[in-house]
C-alpha cells in the first residue's frame, strides 16, 4: 500500500490518536482510511441521485476572518440558482452561515465540497429532504 504524507494540526493527530484507541483502530491510518472512503462515498446515494432536493447546510468559521467570510460569499454567488434562501449569523466567536438550497444531489454535493475545502472553516454540516417525499406520510 503506498504511504501518504499529510500536515494536520497537532491537536487533530491527537483526536485522531485517542479516537483510534477508543475504537480499537490499529492506527492512526485506519482512522484516516475510513474517514477518506467515508468522505468520498457520502453523496453516492443512488435513491437520491434523480430526485429534486431541498437541503440546509451549514458553515461555521471564526470570527473576523474576512477572508473566508470572502470566500463564503463568493461560493454563494457562484450557486446563487440553486440557493433559495441564506443567513449570516454569530454564535460565541464563530460566524454560522445557513444555506437552503433547492436542486440535485450533485450540485448540493459540489458546494458542500467547496465549502469544506476553504481553509479555516471549522465545520460544513448538511441535510439533505428529497422534495417529492414531503407530505406523503399525510397522504397515506
């Protein structure tokens, strides 16, 4: 298996360290195997694949850094069709930014994936409702 070398905080290796002996993991590479298929997999939902989706994701970055604060904007501008409503918040030192986006799967994938590639992001978190499934529980 070829090796991979990959700068991370120190504080992330120690997470990755602990999270492996509390799992039982051989390692630290197990961890980041798993953690890569599980990254790369994440949008491979073929019963979501042809549906129309609604989806709330959100961004939290420090701050004062204006210069993700930039970026931000800028992914939100390049997504603007398929962006139905957004907020810019502050919780404790963090900024939040809420995104509903309403398209497919691929193209909500694409902007999460862009979102978590800015450096200083902290976190990207979403959710994901197939529009078609909304209200059939009422229907039936």
């Amino acid at each position: 298996m070829p090796v991979v070398s990959v700068s991370m905080p120190a504080e992330l290796i120690d997470r990755l360290d602990a999270h492996a002996t509390e799992h039982d993991y051989t390692g630290r590479s197990e961890v980041v195997r798993e953690s890569a298929r599980s990254l790369l997999t994440e949008f491979d939902d073929e019963r979501l694949a042809e549906e129309s989706l609604a989806g709330v994701v959100t961004v939290f970055y420090d701050f004062g850094t204006q210069c993700v604060e930039r970026r931000v904007t800028e992914l939100r501008h390049e997504h603007d069709a398929d962006i139905a409503a957004n907020d810019h918040s502050h919780v404790a030192d963090y900024c939040v930014d809420c995104f509903v986006l309403e398209s497919d799967l691929e193209s909500i994938s694409t902007f999460v994936g862009k979102l978590r590639a800015i450096e200083d992001v902290e976190t990207v978190d979403y959710s994901l409702v197939p529009l078609e499934s909304i209200g059939q529980l009422q229907d039936a």
